[in-house]
C-alpha cells in the first residue's frame, strides 16, 4: 500500500511536471505578445523591450520554464503581469468557491444521474426508460450557458426563490449546483442504467430473489453497491470535465471561483495565472482520480491495490 | 475645449478660492449607497497602471491630478492643482498646489508627491502602459531608458509649487496632466504596498478604498475630507464584479442593481427601448471612438491607393449600423464628431459598389482579389465582419474571415501579416479630447513599426511633420491648429488606409433612484460614471 502510494506519488508529481511543460510550451510558441499587453497602445519599442527584458521574456524558451519550475518548487507561482499581484494571493482568494461549487455540482449530479439510471434500468424498455434516456440526451447536449439562463430565469428572476447570482449563502449554491447537476446528470444516468441492467441479470441477483428477499431489499443492498462501482471511478474523470465547464456556470451566477479568473487572465495573456490556475486545476484533477482509486478497492473487495 | 488655450491666462488669473465647488447639484441629496456591476474583475487600482473600461473612473474617484475636467465634459478644469502659468515658448508649466488637500492616510500633499508620481509613472520598473504620454517632460528619455531615476524637468520649487519643462512644445499637455497616469499617489503608501499599491491605493480622491474581496466586490467610501465641498453625495458605492451583462440587467429590473455598468447587452436592447418605462431609465452620450477597418497599405494590392479608395467604396455602413440595433452613426473619417477638429463638411466615401468595380477594374482587377479579414472573436465583430465579406464579394473581393482572440488579432496586427483588420472590441478610444490623440500610434509612422498599432502600416513623413508642427503650437490659436488637424486627417483619407464605418454611441443605464445630471452616466472622460457627482435620490 505505502509502495503503491509513493508509485502514484511519483506519477503524479510526472503528471504535473508535464502539464506544465506543455501549458507553457503552448503559450510561449501562442502568436499573442504578453508585453504588449502590459505596455499598451501608446507605449514606445524601447518601453516594450524595457518591459520584455525585466519579465525575463526576452530569454529562451528553456531559461524562462526553468526560472517558472525554480520558483514553483519555492513556492512562488509569480505575479500576474497585468495586476502585478502574487499569484497565490488571487488563485487562494477563488479556490474555495470554485471547490465549493465542485463538490455541490458533483453532488447535484450524482443524487440526479443516478436516481435517473436506477428508475431506467427497473422500468428497462418502458415509457419511463425511454422518457429518461431521452432527457439524459438533452441535458448531455444542452449549452450550459442556455440551461443557466434559463434555470436563473425561472427561479430567480420569475419565481424569486434564489437570488439573481451573486455568492455568501446556501441558497446562492443552489442554482449554480442545480446547472452543473443537470448538465453532468446524463453521462450518470446513461452509465448507471447500464451498469444496473447487467448487474440486475447476474447470478447473484437471481439467488438472492431466488432466496425470497424483497425485490427493494435487493435492489438497495445487492443490486446497488455493484452496479455504483464503475459510477464511482468516474467521478475521478469528471473532475476534470468539471474544471472547464464550470468557468461558463461561475461566469453567469457570478460566482467568483477560478474559472473567471481563468477566463479573464487568457483574454489578456496573463501568463502566471494562466500557468497556476492550470496546475491547480491539474493537482484537483490527479487529486481526484488518486482518491476514487484508493476508494474502489473499499467498496469492491474485487479490485486490489497493487 | 476649442478656446483651450486661450483661456489657460483667463484660469490663471482666477485662481479659484482652495475648495468651493462650482458644480453642485441644487436637487442633490447627500448619503445613501449605489450597486454597480462588471463582468469583468478589477485588475488594478494603481492609477500608473490601470487602463481599463471598469478602472478607468473608478480610479478617477479614489485620484486625483494636478488637473481635471468639468463633470459630464471635455472641458479642461485645473484640479489639485490651484492654478498654473504656462512660458511664453509653451516649454515651461508651473503649477501652484491647492493648499491643505490631504491624501487618504491624512498626511498633505506637497509639490514633492507631484514630483515623485511623475518619476514613478515613468520609472520602466512600474511597467505603466501610460508611460509614453510623458515623453514631452524634458529628461523622459533618460529615465525610460534606465538611465536616470528622475525627471530633470520637474523641479520642485517649494512645497506648494512644481515646474514642469517640456523637450518639445506640446499643446496636449494639460489634457496629460489630467490622464489617470499622471494621478498624484503618497511615496510611503506605495512602499508600504510592496509592489501591489493596485490592491491598496491611496490617493486625495473623493472616495476612498473600504473593502475589496478579490473576485466578488469592492466598496468605495466617501472621503470626509475630501477638498471639492459637498463632495461625493453618496456615503458608500458597491462594485459586484463577475457579472454578465445580461444578469446585470435582470438585477437592475428587480431593483438590486442601480448601474449595469457594462451597459445593455445587445440582445437586449430593443426589448429595453420598447418598453417606455425602462427606455425613460437609458442614457445615450457620444464616445470618442470610431470602428474602423484597416487596409494594410504594404499588402498588393491595397499598396495601391485606387483599391483601398474601392474598398472604401463598398462598405455599406448603414447596414452595418443596423446590424448593432442603431447604436452607432456612420463614420466617414478617423476622428469621431464630437471630438474637436472633426472636418464638419466632408462628405467622405460614399457608398457605390459599381463605382467600386469600376475603380477597381482600372486598377487592372478587373476580377477582384484574395484576401484576409482579421477580427476579434466576440458579438458582434464577427457578425459585423460578415457583412463586410459580403459587401467586398459584390466588388469581386473575396474576403476570408480570420475570427480570433483579441490578443492574436493585435498581434497579427501588429506584425503587419494582417491585409485587413477590423476594428471592433480593440478600436481606438481617445485617451483624452484632442485630434493628436487619433494619429500618432494608429496612423502616424511612430506606430508603423513591427508591433505597434498602426496595424495598417501607412506611414506619411510629410503628414507626420505637420501633425508635429500642429501640436507644437504653443500660444492662443487654437482654431488654427485645430484647423491643421483637421487637414491632416482630410490628407490621411485621400490616402485611405483604414474605412472608418461608423462611431459607437454609448447607452447607460441607471435605476430610478439615481439622481444627478444624465451627461454624468455618460461622461466622456469618467467612463462610463462620474461617481462623485450622482446620487441616489430616495
């Protein structure tokens, strides 16, 4: 276990050496210029190369990662060229919103995906199965700047159940949580029917009704915990998925998570947050699938750590 | 703005009493809070350094500099600045301080902050984007190129009176002395800041900074002390950032919201201005801008002035202007109307595509060309740029759209790899209300360069002399130089590097609360609000 750990820890530490290289590779070779974006419209050549040569962009592509790698194993992520504030003190300012609205999306989407794939699978080839696999189809598909619009339209702006946007309270969550759930349900729903319909065929299934169990009873305690399985590992997946979709869901409930900042500093060619929202979101992500990895093997004795 | 300068002995002599404030509002009720939205987060409040649509006023609210503008004008007014005496060689400015002005952290302003602001904004280790608006300071070059910390040409005469001296005649100078820029910050304030003064400003403005939560709200409080009597009215303005324009307007509906300060998003406004209640709460105002396509005059064929005179030809700009609900006026030429030294009875380019053809087919295209549109990748730019296509494809130019991310376009821009460019998302704002401000980066030779932002690289070294000599004028004619503009401007258009197709007008929208003069929601150089002077009325 302590090997397998120290394995998947060194992979990771690998994983996140490579995003970096590549973000950067990707944004040093991109034809935008950061420095005229710092030095704007009336600046002179001489002010750009003044800017260029103290930011250190002047230098070769090898010199400039290896100056970002040394100051990341310290601990520094840099300075935003355009706010001139450190980047840690802006991405520590949005990370715990964006976390929050992660895990409450993830939530909305399993409580909705998997009751939705459950109730299919039961009612398999039914009116009901086909109705949901139908609306698993749309969410899957809808635009999420559409679905938030509308969901803040209807319930916020019509109804006035939640507030217009905006961030602080539980009721503030609701809305945002409720998109990304949405959105997200389908993929659960679509896997969980499947995974539930070969799981409600197996063997064991058989005895235990064959046992006289009640059809709930072994719906809930055998049928359940086996077909959730692959479900679970998903969500390791998702987190990914998540990190992008959510920069739209934060940009119009105003919730004020990385996802903006992301959005705003690639506008501008803001190398150093672009490069630390990415590693952050890219630590979230090995995060994610190091722990629904540690995870399987409780719930399933089938899978083991090797 | 047009008597400019023959008025400067005029405000001179004056010397306005240290704080009565001219322009209070009689109906104005003091106290209360506003809610302001952006979508967009507040990047810096650093005056050196913030160069944004959301900071631009917010910043004019918490700064001030040694000179100023009427609210809701382009009238020049002098602001910390008590009163000022030009030389007769235009080279020298002296300006006596208002006495007893005190920055946010209590301690006066002296004639040694001026100095110190100055030195800073130019200093290249504060990275101003602003910088170069200084050039004129003799000594400027010196500290641009590390050479020098200071600038040789401002002294400080004694604690109440600072001399500036130019290398150059510059009539601008005032308008400079009232950027952003050139806003006067406390040295120790700075320092104690470590390099992030943006989150932590100090200034003499009317409000002060009270609270700022990175990515959600920034709150703004009155400034008890603040030298202009009676001013601000409100106690207290709340910024939410993060906001989409849309979801902004949604909130202003329900009354959470008394400025959607991005404006009416497009696919809302005509069902805003059809419906009477909400369109009474809309204010239009002019802006110094005009949108407008570059023709990259080193590209064949636009290196021929007869294609780009084609071109220019074939823009149908009212149908452009119609495809952004109105919210514009044709343009025929760089400067916008409202901006002095617009050339009033020239008529431009009319639209005529068969003309267009012809002209063409005598510059030996008779089947037109290939080419490339560059264009910013956001509504309605690409829309825009459609119509665009289609209008060059009725004269035979078959025109691909190249759609991307703003800093790409200018890139390609700058490089000069663009033959096309249209200007929408990055078009050129006047930084202050003078013809100068429309040449010399975007048509003059100085912006020609591999990277600046004359994207099409027209450089005229007999049009730049006389944009020079214009703006080496030094005494009382102001209608005289003017008048050089505006030939200047008449001479670039025979030489048609860019189509100007039409100047944008602006729309703001305020709560019913909101009290204080209209031109103040559209302030032409407190954009978009004038906070210090509104109030909210209940």
């Amino acid at each position: 276990m302590v090997a397998y750990l120290i394995r998947r820890l060194i992979q990771s530490i690998l994983i996140l050496l490579g995003v970096s290289f590549i973000t950067f590779f990707l944004l040093y070779v991109l034809p935008a210029d950061p420095v005229r974006q710092i030095a704007g419209r009336s600046a002179t050549p001489q002010t750009v190369e003044n800017i260029r040569t103290q930011l250190g962009l002047d230098q070769p592509f090898i010199v400039q990662y290896g100056r970002y790698l040394a100051g990341l194993v310290q601990g520094d992520m840099g300075r935003s060229y355009l706010q001139k504030t450190d980047v840690a003190t802006l991405i520590m300012a949005r990370l715990p919103a964006s976390l929050l609205l992660m895990v409450a999306g993830i939530g909305a989407e399993l409580v909705i995906g998997l009751t939705m794939g459950v109730i299919a699978a039961l009612w398999r080839g039914r009116a009901v199965d086909n109705g949901l696999m139908m609306t698993s189809f749309v969410t899957v598909s809808a635009p999420q700047f559409v679905v938030a619009l509308l969901l803040l339209y209807v319930f916020a702006v019509k109804l006035g159940w939640f507030p217009i946007g905006g961030y602080g309270t539980p009721a503030h969550l609701v809305l945002p949580a409720l998109t990304l759930g949405i959105l997200g349900s389908g993929w659960y729903a679509r896997m969980m029917r499947s995974s539930m319909v070969e799981v409600l065929r197996a063997d064991f299934i058989r005895t235990a009704r064959a046992k006289g169990l009640s059809r709930a009873r072994v719906i809930l305690r055998h049928a359940l915990p086996n077909a959730i399985l692959p479900v679970i590992a998903m969500i390791g997946i998702d987190i990914g998925i998540f990190m992008g979709g959510i920069v739209v869901v934060e940009g119009v409930f105003g919730w004020p998570g990385i996802g903006q900042l992301a959005w705003q500093a690639i506008q501008r060619v803001d190398i150093p947050i672009i490069m630390g929202v990415t590693l952050v979101s890219a630590c979230a992500i090995v995060t994610g699938n190091l722990l629904a990895d540690l995870i399987a093997p409780l719930i399933d004795p089938r899978i083991r750590i090797r | 703005m047009k008597k400019l300068l023959a008025s400067t002995a005029l405000i001179a002599a004056l010397a306005l009493p240290a704080v009565a404030e001219q322009h209070m509002d009689p109906n104005a009720k003091p106290g209360g809070n506003i809610t302001v939205t952006y979508k967009d987060d507040v990047a810096t409040l650093d005056p050196a350094i913030g160069y944004d649509w959301q900071n631009w006023s917010m910043i004019k609210s918490l700064f001030d500099g040694l000179m100023d503008y009427e609210p809701g004008t382009t009238t020049l007014r002098p602001g910390l600045a008590e009163s000022y005496e030009i030389s007769d060689d235009g080279m020298t400015f002296t300006f006596h301080l208002r006495p007893g002005v005190k920055f946010h952290n209590g301690r006066e302003m002296v004639a040694e902050d001026v100095k110190y602001s100055l030195d800073r904004v130019t200093n290249p280790a504060t990275q101003s984007p602003g910088a170069g608006f200084f050039g004129a300071i003799e000594g400027y070059d010196a500290v641009a190129s590390g050479e020098a910390e200071t600038l040789s040409g401002v002294t400080v005469v004694d604690p109440q009176t600072v001399q500036i001296k130019l290398s150059r005649p510059d009539a601008t100078f005032l308008h400079v002395m009232a950027l952003n820029f050139a806003s006067v910050v406390p040295q120790e304030a700075v320092e104690a800041a470590g390099g992030d003064f943006g989150k932590q400003p100090v200034g003499t403005g009317a409000f002060k900074l009270g609270e700022w939560t990175i990515g959600q709200r920034l709150v703004f409080e009155k400034n008890a002390d603040y030298w202009r009597d009676g001013l601000p009215y409100l106690d207290t303005v709340t910024f939410e950032v993060g906001q989409e324009p849309i979801v902004a307007l949604l909130r202003l509906q329900n009354g959470e919201v008394d400025v959607p300060g991005d404006g009416i998003p497009p696919a809302k406004f005509q069902e805003v201005m059809a419906d009477p209640e909400q369109a009474a709460r809309v204010v239009e105002g002019g802006q110094l801008q005009t949108g407008y396509i570059t023709l990259n005059v080193t590209t064949p064929p636009l290196d021929q002035v007869e294609v780009r005179k084609a071109i220019n030809m074939a823009i149908n700009k009212d149908r452009i202007v119609q495809l952004i609900n109105g919210r514009a006026v044709p343009a025929n030429q760089p400067l916008p109307p409202s901006m002095p030294g617009y050339t009033t009875d020239y008529a431009g380019y009319a639209y005529d595509p068969e003309a267009a053809k012809q002209m063409l087919a005598d510059a030996g295209l008779p089947d037109g060309f290939e080419t490339e549109l560059y264009v910013m990748n956001t509504d309605p730019n690409p829309r825009i740029a459609q119509a665009i296509q289609q209008d060059l494809a009725a004269i035979g130019v078959n025109a691909s759209i190249q759609s991307l991310a703003q800093a790409n376009v200018i890139e390609a821009g700058g490089a000069g790899t663009a033959p096309m460019i249209w200007s929408g998302g990055m078009a050129w704002i006047a930084d202050f209300p003078d013809p100068s401000n429309f040449y010399g980066p975007i048509l003059g030779c100085a912006g020609a360069v591999e990277g600046g932002w004359n994207w099409s690289k027209f450089c005229d070294e007999a049009l730049d002399a006389e944009a020079t000599a214009a703006d080496s004028m030094v005494s009382q004619e102001g209608e005289e130089r003017l008048k050089m503009w505006s030939d200047v401007y008449m001479k670039v258009m025979e030489e048609a590097p860019w189509v100007p197709v039409f100047n944008e007008q602006r729309y703001t929208m305020k709560s019913a609360r909101m009290g204080g003069d209209d031109a103040l929601y559209v302030d032409p150089v407190s954009i978009p609000v004038n906070y210090d002077y509104v109030y909210v009325t209940d």
